[in-house]
C-alpha cells in the first residue's frame, strides 16, 4: 500500500492561503472611488472628463502637447489614443475696443476659444 500513487498526493492543508473573497459592492466601491479621485486630477490638471462615470475606460480629452497623458503613464496606466478634436473653452481671446475722441468706458469682448485636444482612454485596473 506504500507504493500507491494516490497516497503519495497531499491534499491542501487547513492553513493554506485562501482565495480571497471578493464581492460585486467592492469592486463597485473601489472603482468609483479610482474614478473620481482620477477625475478630480485630470479636471485639475487641464484635461476633461467625457466617459461615462464607473466604466473600465476612462475617456478624457487633453490639450493638444499637454504633459497630462505623459503624467498618467507615470502613474501605471495604461493609455490609449482615440483621436484628436477640437473644444470650445470659455476662456479665450479678449478684445478691447476704444473709441477715439470719446471719453466713455472702452468696450471688452470676449471670445470663447477653441482648443484642439487629443482624446484618450485610461484603462482602469480591476475586475471590471
């Protein structure tokens, strides 16, 4: 009975390092919380959000040579380009206007400007 091959298989000890249990609610939990705190970056540092809040792809647009997508890598994730376009910011050209011979305030005008962006997707980690 020595030489038989099913006694010689050990079977799991007790003390053996489980799988780790994971639920749908914390998965949920830690994506929203990657995804907001990544959204709060990228709108802080020039870029904006335009994917759909808690999915594994982040889609974001970024000012054209911006150092934002270069910054993520950094971090560890992964990018990928989805293109290029243009965004019309509030902040744009102002223009002043004076009139000759008058003595009333000059006129301000603004003009929304419009930025060429590149569009990117951030791949979030997880099991999502």
């Amino acid at each position: 009975m020595a030489d038989d091959p099913k006694a010689k298989t050990k079977t799991p000890s007790k003390w053996a390092n489980p799988a780790p249990v994971r639920s749908a609610s914390t998965d949920f939990e830690q994506r929203r919380k990657l995804w907001e705190a990544l959204t709060a970056y990228i709108t802080s540092n020039g870029g904006w959000v335009i994917g759909l809040p808690g999915t594994k792809h982040l889609r974001v647009e970024v000012p054209r040579d911006s150092a934002l997508p270069a910054k993520l890598m950094e971090f560890g994730y992964s990018l990928r380009h989805c293109g290029a376009g243009t965004r019309i910011t509030p902040k744009g050209d102002t223009e002043t206007i004076t009139e000759h011979s008058s003595t009333r305030k000059p006129i301000i005008r603004r003009y929304a400007g419009i930025v060429p962006v590149d569009i990117i997707e951030v791949e979030l980690p997880g099991p999502f």
